[in-house]
C-alpha cells in the first residue's frame, strides 16, 4: 500500500485540521508515493529507535513527537536532527507524526486515558473553537477515593514506578482532569470546572505552586508514561490496512534512584 493512502486512511480518524497551529504534523521525511508494507511505531524518533525501525526493516515510522519541530536552515551531520533525517533517508525510511491532532482528537491520547480511568461524565476542558468533536484535556468523575489510592491507579494503569504529588493524601477526590504529555496550564481552567486534581506531566515548580494555593490538587506522572499509550492508539488505527507494525522498545529517558 502506497504511504499516500496509509496516511489519508489515517487521517479519516486524526485530521491534520485537529492540530495546534504551532503544531507539525504530518509527512515530515519521505515519498508519500513509497510502497509500505511495515511500518514502526514510537513516542519519539531517536537514534535508538531509528536504528530499531532500520533493524526491524520497517518502511516508514509513524511517531507522536515530531522529529521536526522548528526551522531547519541544513540538513548534516552536524546537528542530531540532521543526523537522523539522513539516516532515515539512507534507508528509505519515510517519517510521519501525529502529534497535537492525536492528542485532541475524538479517539486520541486524553480520550484513551479517560476510558483507562473510567471517567464518567467526561468533557474537554479547552474544547477546539472550530472542532466541537475535539480538544485538549478531559475532565470526568470517578467513584470518590483517597488521593494516595487514585495515585497508586496512576502507577498502575501508566505501569510507571512513582508519581509526583501536591496534595493531602487522605483527600478524597472525585472529579479528575486528564491532560497528557505536558499540560499544566489546565490546571486553572480544570480548577474552574471543579476537579479535585489534574492528572499531567511535566508539573514546573512555581507552576505547582499556583496550582497548590488554587486547592487542585496535582498528580504529575511524567511526560513519557502519560504519553507512551500513543504507539497503541497509532497501531490500531493502522492495523485494520493489512500493515504489518513493529513497536518501539523506547524507554522512559528519565529513571529512579
């Protein structure tokens, strides 16, 4: 199957529309018109997980994390980015990313998540102006539990070791905010809409701070294990075209002592 139509039939369930326009998403390296048989799932491009998808023999990569994210002015050796995309093109490896789409969409990241958690009730809390189907963070209700047991959910549901926590322990929740990757400035407006605490990653301190005197409570749970889900959700999507896909093995690159 030619990539062209492994990316329309793609996109029929993540739209490039659904992305922030800072965003970019999409064909970032390769022939559109290249016949694609399998193809390598991942959270980010790197040099490992370039190499395994080289190994694995994969055609084309599908991550969430754009490789290309701001202007590139040349394309060496000098540069990692540079390194990789010439890599990728030595092996005929093409490479496409879903990025925000993914994450806001109807089936996407934070959509996935909220099942995962069995939120009820469950809304967007930055809903897309254009988009009434999409946007950015979900807030919905669980049965009331403690913070620390809704917390060892997290690591249990995340398959993460530990959390970081602002909060009283013993609190007792019920309306959870959900924001994947790094979405700590949800934390206000899923104040406003009444959650208990907002599930996130990448939690600044002074940002945890404001958040603290605002009483949310806060569950941040990395960037990569919030976000890891993604290679399943691009899978499924792409399963259903007779693909063969390979899964990245890439670890969290953050470890505990």
């Amino acid at each position: 199957m030619k990539l062209a139509e492994i990316i329309a039939r793609f996109e029929e369930t993540f739209p490039k529309k659904y992305a922030y326009e800072w965003d970019n998403v999409g064909l970032l390296c390769g022939d559109a018109q290249q016949e694609v048989r399998r193809v390598f799932v991942t959270l980010d491009v790197t040099r490992q997980t370039l190499q395994e998808a080289i190994l694995q023999k994969a055609d084309c990569i599908f991550s969430h994390h754009p490789l290309i994210f701001s202007g590139l002015k040349k394309i060496t050796t000098d540069s990692v980015i540079g390194e990789l995309l010439l890599l990728a093109i030595q092996n005929g490896i093409s490479i496409y990313a879903a990025h925000t789409n993914l994450d806001v969409a109807p089936k996407g990241i934070n959509a996935v998540l909220a099942e995962a958690f069995s939120l009820c009730d469950v809304s967007f809390i930055e809903p897309n102006p254009e988009f009434a189907e999409a946007g950015l963070g979900v807030i919905g209700t669980v049965e009331p539990v403690s913070l620390t047991d809704f917390c060892n959910r997290v690591k249990m549901v995340l398959s993460t070791p530990f959390v970081r926590v602002c909060g009283n322990g013993g609190a007792i929740i019920s309306r959870v905010a959900i924001g994947s990757g790094s979405c700590s400035d949800l934390a206000s407006a899923a104040k406003r809409m009444g959650a208990d605490v907002i599930l996130t990653g990448d939690f600044k301190y002074h940002d945890a701070l404001d958040s603290v005197q605002e009483e949310i409570a806060i569950i941040d749970a990395g960037h990569f294990p919030t976000e890891e889900i993604s290679k399943k959700i691009i899978a499924d999507c792409l399963k259903p075209l007779g693909l063969e896909i390979v899964y990245s093995s890439q670890k969290d690159v953050f470890s505990v002592l």
